[in-house]
C-alpha cells in the first residue's frame, strides 16, 4: 500500500514538472514569437500582400442588454458584444518552430484594425474603441472582441402606444475604406441573443442580419454594410394599469352626469372636473412621445373622450335651462308631448318629476295628483263650485232690487232705513265677489304656471337618460375599438 503510495506521489511531481516546464517553455517562445513579428510590423497600412486584394472582415453582434428607449429623442441605447474577424498575412508563423503554440493574446492597438463604425450613431462622444486584447491565431487570423455602449438612432413610429412594436436599424460598415479594400460580411444571418438580459419593457422578437452594398453619390466605388434589425415589441402591461385604465373608468363615470339630479348642483363641475383629470393624463403621454405628426392610440382615445365629454357637459348646460325653464317659458310643444313625454319616456323607464322610484303604490298616488296638475286648461271646472255662491249673491242682490223701488232705495218712505242697509249690504257683496275672483284667477294662472314647469322638468329628464345611455354606448364603443387596434 505505501509502495503504490509513492508512486502515485511521484507520478504527480512529475505530471506538474512538466506543465511548468511547459508553461516557461511556452511564455518563452510566444515572447520570442512577439518580438520577432512585431520587429517590421506596422499597424497604419493594410495587412494584404498585393494592394488590389480585398480583405475580407467578417462582423457578429451580440446584444447584452437594452439600457433605454428614449421615445422622444428617438435613440436607442444598447449594451453589444462586438466580435471581428481578418486575416493579417504579416502575422503568420509556424507553430512546430514556436513549440506547437498556435495562438497568443496581444493588446489589440498593436495591430492593424478595420475603422467599422456604427453608420447611425446618435452619441456625442467619439472615442476610440475599447482597447482589449485580441487572439493571433498563427495563420494569421484575428478575432477581436470589444464591449460597446452604443446610442443610434431609431425612427419610433408611436401610432400603436402602448401596443407598438419598433424596428431599429444598427448598421457597421468601414469609415474611409470602400468595398474593394475591405470588404464587410455577417457571420451569423441574425444577431446572437443568448446573453441577453431580459428588459421590463422590451421584448426581444429577433435582430436579422442584411448585408448591403450601396453606392453614394459622392464616389464611384461601392461601400459594403452590414445592418441588425432590432425588433422589440413594447410590455403594455404598465401603461394599461397606469394610462389606459384610469382613463377608461373615468370616461365611464362622465355620462353619469346625465343620471345626476339638475338639483343637486353639481351636474356641470363633475363634467368640468372629469375633463381636466383627462388633461393630465394627456399631458403626461404628451411628454413622453415624440413631437411628430403620429398621434398616439391612446392620445386619440384621450382626445375622443375629451371630446365627448366636452359635448356632455354643453348638452348638460342646455338641459339644466330646459330644467329651469319655470312659469315665464312657453307651454311644451305637442311634437315634445308626444315624441319626448308619452314614447322615450316610457322606452326610458322615467318617472315623472318628484315620484318615487322605490314605492310603487305611492308612485301611482301621486302619479295620479300630477295628471291632474297637468290637466291645468281644464282647471277653471275645479272652481265651479266656488262660482255658483256668488252667482247666488248676484241673483239675491238682483231680486233685492226688483222688490224695493230706486226711490225707497234712496232711503225715503217708511222703510228708508232698512233698505239703506239692503243696499250698503249688497255693495259689501259685490266687492267680496271681486276679491274673490281675483284670488280664484291668481290660484289658476300659479297652478297652470306650476303644471307648465313640471313639464318642462320632465322634458330635461328625459332627455338626461337620453344621452347618458347614448354617451355610455359610445364609451364601450371607443374602448372596445382600441383594445380592437391593440391587438
């Protein structure tokens, strides 16, 4: 047991020796190896051999995370892997000479470098690349992997917010040299999203890759690119809690000011006071789009509501004077008593002014005493029996004259006295009556006045039920409508 032991012991010095020995071995031949390519190198020409040969650059992206949408300005900023892959032919060697090392890891400003920069940068700093490493590979192959935080510019198309979806474009492509020096490929058909960090308000619907080659007007040689399509699809779930949803209930609770009695008071400041809390919630979408021509989806419905509501609160001050309309309007028209008061009133289920909606029995009660209110033109029978007393008197101070002649009236003969008071009497009769007809005419013309009035509220009630369902079936229409264009 100790014998096999020590030579398992023994084995395993030796193993290390070795990988040691190997190491040194090999950081003494990648520092002979550096000194000898670098000794004529120079990184400011094209590493080709023949000036007309095209170096071929192959690009990969990789997108880490999204780090802002700035929907206003327009620019997206974006944390990418970049990965860059040529050819240098004056940094070859052969790895048997080297100790079979194939490749070593130098700082990337040592070597020739492709000036490929982002065509669509929205950023104000121009700094240079970030300077790591890149891996030689004894061919001659370089890989170059640099980190970038990059700001380009995205056209935001907002008609759709907060249900859009965006495409924004990234596009390399060399700086100075055309397609005939360096010429500029994809390696993958679509940028890599293995790495990337999930975002709280984008997803990730894929980033294709395209190639292009386009010729500008200023020169005749061609100017290969190649452009990530970044297409991100917006989670509404935040702006539906926080924009859509208040204003949905909100604009549901605007046509309930129709419902709202016109005695209250408080008919058109609920309007006023719906209209302005809609105000706010327009002026916070409004900071956060662009100022362009494309109105937002929730704007819109923000402007249609504002609209209705508008209109409601007009519609409510027209009816509160149809409401207050009182003695000194003129009677109902005979189109308003039919189309208004006999049919809408009943497809509507509307009371008439003061009846109670929780007590049937007491509705029909004074159901019945408002018929006969509004049966005021035919109010001058309800007096006929106060008419015929003083008819009476009449014929009483009539028959009074035909029994006692004018002379006797004047007080002379025998029974001057008597007859002075029959005639001092029947005057005291005849201003009684007067009074009393006067009030008997103030009481008809007051209740013809007051059944005029509960008219002209009916009316105003009516009408409010009118356009408060009318108003709630173009709410459910306007929202159903979005949520129909959302999706």
């Amino acid at each position: 047991m100790n014998t096999s032991l020590a030579i398992s012991y023994l084995t395993f010095i030796f193993t290390v020796g070795m990988l040691s020995g190997a190491n040194a071995a090999q950081g003494k031949y990648a520092q002979l190896l550096f000194n000898e390519l670098f000794q004529d190198y120079s990184n400011a020409l094209r590493p080709v051999e023949d000036t007309d040969t095209v170096l071929n650059v192959t690009l990969q992206i990789t997108l880490s995370q999204i780090k802002d949408m700035d929907e206003r300005n327009q620019i997206l900023t974006a944390y990418l892997w970049i990965r860059q892959t040529w050819y240098d032919a004056y940094l070859k060697w052969d790895k048997d000479q080297y100790d079979g090392l194939d490749s070593i890891r130098i700082p990337s400003n040592l070597v020739w470098r492709p000036d490929i920069v982002l065509y669509n940068k929205a950023d104000d700093d121009f700094s240079e690349p970030v300077n790591t490493n890149i891996v030689l590979r004894y061919d001659g192959k370089i890989t170059w992997d640099s980190p970038a935080i990059t700001k380009s510019s995205c056209v935001v198309d907002v008609s759709y917010f907060p249900f859009d979806s965006q495409q924004c474009n990234l596009t390399f492509g060399s700086w100075t040299y055309n397609g005939n020096q360096v010429d500029i490929f994809n390696s993958l058909d679509s940028g890599d999203l293995s790495d990337f960090i999930e975002d709280v308000e984008w997803e990730i619907h894929g980033m294709p890759a395209v190639r292009n080659v386009i010729t500008y007007g200023c020169c005749s040689e061609p100017y290969p690119d190649v452009t990530f399509t970044l297409i991100l699809k917006r989670k509404s779930t935040f702006y539906i809690f926080n924009l859509l949803l208040p204003c949905l209930l909100i604009s549901f609770l605007a046509p309930l000011g129709f419902y709202l009695p016109a005695d209250s008071g408080e008919k058109v400041s609920l309007g006023v006071t719906v209209l302005l809390a809609l105000t706010v919630f327009q002026l916070m979408v409004a900071e956060s789009m662009p100022p362009s021509e494309n109105v937002p989806l929730i704007g819109k419905y923000y402007i249609a509501t504002m609209t209705m509501i508008t209109a409601s609160t007009a519609l409510t001050i027209i009816i509160m004077n149809i409401h207050y309309c009182g003695s000194g309007a003129k009677p109902v028209p005979q189109w308003a008593r039919v189309v208004i008061l006999d049919y809408m009133s009943k497809i509507f289920f509307v009371y008439d002014v003061g009846e109670s909606c929780t007590s049937s029995q007491s509705m029909k009660e004074q159901g019945s005493s408002l018929k006969k209110i509004n049966a005021c033109p035919k109010e001058p029978r309800q007096y006929e029996g106060a008419r015929q007393p003083l008819t009476k008197i009449r014929n009483h101070v009539s028959t009074l004259k035909k029994k006692f002649p004018e002379d006797m009236s004047n007080g002379y003969g025998p029974q001057g006295e008597n007859t002075r008071d029959i005639v001092s009497c029947c005057s005291c009769y005849r201003i009684l009556i007067k009074n009393i007809e006067y009030i008997a005419s103030c009481v008809r013309r007051h209740k013809a006045n007051h059944a005029k009035g509960v008219e002209w509220k009916k009316v105003a009630k009516v009408m409010d039920r009118f356009f408060m369902w009318i108003f709630f079936i173009m709410v459910f229409f306007m929202s159903v409508l979005v949520i129909g264009k959302a999706h």
